[in-house]
C-alpha cells in the first residue's frame, strides 16, 4: 500500500468520523426536550464555527510547513550548486 492510498484512507476515515460526530449531535439537539431551540442554535453555531477555525488552523500550519519546505529545498538547491563550482574550479584547495 502507498503513501498515496494510506493518506486518502486516513483521510476517509477522519471525514466519517466527523460526519458521524455531526449525526450524533444533531440527533442529540433534536431530542433534547429540556433545551430550549434558541440554546440548540446556539450551540449548533458554535459547533460550526469551531469547524471553520480548526480547518484554518490547520490550512495554515500546512501552508507554513509547505513554505518552509520550499525553503529548504532552494537552500540545498543553492548549497548543491555551489559545491559543484567549487569542484569544478581547478584552482580550488581541495
């Protein structure tokens, strides 16, 4: 199995979770007689929003990640670069 199918299985796996998570809550405000619809909807919204903000959080710690990788690569890009001239310069000390 590859890294390809492991991460679109892992993937699969946390979207049910959610779904579910969602099912069961939404059954849970829907059949709570004791609370009223005012204190459901609220509830319901920040439900949401907590969401929305945890899906920020982690586009951007990717993004940073993703930025810091690109980076790294250009660096050893530069770095690989130099050391080829180096070697290839006949008056060098090496």
């Amino acid at each position: 199995m590859n890294n390809s199918n492991e991460n679109t299985l892992i993937l699969m796996l946390n979207g049910a979770g959610v779904v579910v998570a969602y099912a069961l809550l939404g059954i849970s405000l829907y059949m709570s007689t004791d609370v009223p619809l005012a204190t459901k909807g609220y509830w319901g919204m920040g439900v949401v929003l907590l969401t929305l903000s945890l899906i920020n959080v982690v586009k951007y710690r990717f993004d940073a990640r993703s930025a810091e990788d690109r980076i790294n690569r250009i660096e050893e890009a530069r770095n690989e670069k130099l050391l080829e001239e180096v070697l290839k310069d006949p008056k060098s000390d090496i």
